[in-house]
C-alpha cells in the first residue's frame, strides 16, 4: 500500500510542477521572424478616348442658292468627344495637327477652290489650349501643344471652326477629305515626332 501511495505522491507531484516551468518560460522558445521583399513597377501611360464621332460628314458645304452660290456656305461650329483621356504622369504634351479639307482626285481649275481650311483647338488639358490652323499651302499643319503640368484624367473636347477658303471663289466640285490628328505623349516625344 505504501508503495502505491508513493506512486500516487509521485504523479502530483510531477502536474504540480509542470505548470510551473510553462509560466518561468524555461522551455518556451522566442518567435524567429523572416522578411521577403516585394518589388513592382508602374510604367507611364496615356489613353486616349476614342473619338466620337469618329468622322464628321458636313455635307454640301457650298451655297446652293443666293448671291454665294457655289461659294463656301457657313458651316457651325463641330465638336467631337474624347472621354476617358488620362497620363498617370506630369508633364505630357497634347497637340494636334491637321490637312486641309481638300478636293480629292482631281486638279482645281482656274478660277475655283480646292481647300478650305479651319482651326482644331482642345482645351482643358494644359494651362493653354492645343490649337492648330490649317493652310492651303501646307499639307499638314502642325499646331501649339498644350502640356499639363501633372497627372491628369479629363474628358476632351476637338472643337473644329472657323471653315474658310484663301479667296471667296467658287469651290470646286467633288469630294472634299481631311486627317485630323491628336497625339498624347511625354513632350519630348512631340518635339522629336514634329507633333
């Protein structure tokens, strides 16, 4: 009997300690910590929103009745949307350039008109406006870009106006075409390209 009660001391004993050495954190071990880097990168970017309209068809632009008829008719002001434009960067430049409304496929007689010219201008993106007047003697003509100063996301306007002709003479007829183009970009890369 006594022999067993020593067994019965003995087990106590060893659960009594047990709590014991936990909480004096004698065999408790330190956390261990690791670090992993991470690395990534954004690259600069522009967008821009597509036109719409994609085209614009002004019709029969000359007078068909009056004392002007054959000459250039008033033709109003056009706008075309470019929503969603963005740099996610300081400093891009926009600028335009522009042809003029010329008659295609054919030579321009004596006595008419084969160009009208007009000014593309988008506001809204620098301090100043992109702007560009077309002339009848230049195929392209290539505007005053506008840059912003940060990074910037707008919706654009291209306000197409003040359609006019060298001289007031009669057009001449046919199919009359133009290329309007809006480039977005770091400024550097506009005075390299000629934008």
């Amino acid at each position: 009997m006594i022999l067993h009660r020593t067994c019965l001391v003995g087990l106590a004993a060893t659960a009594l300690l047990a709590p014991l050495a936990g909480a004096t954190g004698a065999w408790a071990q330190d956390p261990v910590q690791g670090t992993v880097g991470l690395d990534a990168q954004v690259a600069q970017v522009c967008v821009l929103g597509a036109p719409s309209p994609g085209a614009l068809a002004l019709g029969q632009i000359s007078e068909s009745s009056g004392a002007r008829v054959g000459r250039l008719a008033t033709i109003a002001n056009q706008s075309i949307q470019l929503p969603g434009t963005f740099c996610n960067y300081a400093g891009a430049a926009l600028a335009i350039s522009a042809s003029p409304l010329a008659v295609t496929g054919t030579t321009t007689q004596a006595g008419f008109v084969g160009s009208v010219d007009y000014t593309c201008t988008i506001s809204a993106w620098g301090a100043t406006s992109a702007t560009v007047r077309t002339s009848a003697g230049s195929t392209s003509g290539v505007g005053s870009p506008s840059t912003s100063s940060a990074p910037k996301e707008t919706d654009l306007t291209l306000v197409v106006s003040d359609f006019a002709t060298a001289s007031d003479s009669q057009l001449q007829p046919g199919s009359y075409l133009a290329l309007v183009t809006i480039t977005l970009g770091p400024d550097a890369g506009l005075a390299a390209s000629g934008s």
